[in-house]
C-alpha cells in the first residue's frame, strides 16, 4: 500500500488529527531544543547545522498547520 497523497482529505478522522498532533508535537519539540542549543554552541558551522534543522522543524509544523487550515481550498 504505496499510496502519496496530493491533496488533504475532505474529512479528517479523529485518528488522522492524532497522527497530525503527534507529527506537529515532535517536530516541536525538535525545534524547540534546537533553538535553545544555538544559546549553547559556539562554532558557526555547527550553528549552522542546527539553525537548518530548526528551519527544517519549522517548516515541518506549518505544513501540518496549513494542512488543518487550509484543507481543500487552495487547490
């Protein structure tokens, strides 16, 4: 069952918004801990590297957000 999805579904079922919880949920907490080592780490290429993996996290949380906004709409 390779199955990708283009679209959201019309009908989110109450398993699918626990999966979507539980995706948004670690992605931020991941982004969270990111953010506060940069307060941590003193070399720029390693800040860099974190400062990618917060912006990867973050993106990862709106794409879950916009998938709960906008739906089907935007199509």
């Amino acid at each position: 069952m390779d199955k990708e999805y283009k679209k959201a579904p019309e009908i989110f079922t109450t398993k699918d918004l626990d999966y979507l919880k539980d995706i948004f949920g670690w992605h931020h907490t991941a982004y969270k801990v990111m953010m506060d080592a940069l307060n941590y780490v003193e070399d720029e290429k390693v800040n860099k590297v974190i400062s990618d993996c917060a912006e990867l996290f973050n993106d990862n949380m709106q794409f879950v957000i916009h998938i709960l906004k906008d739906g089907n709409q935007n199509e």
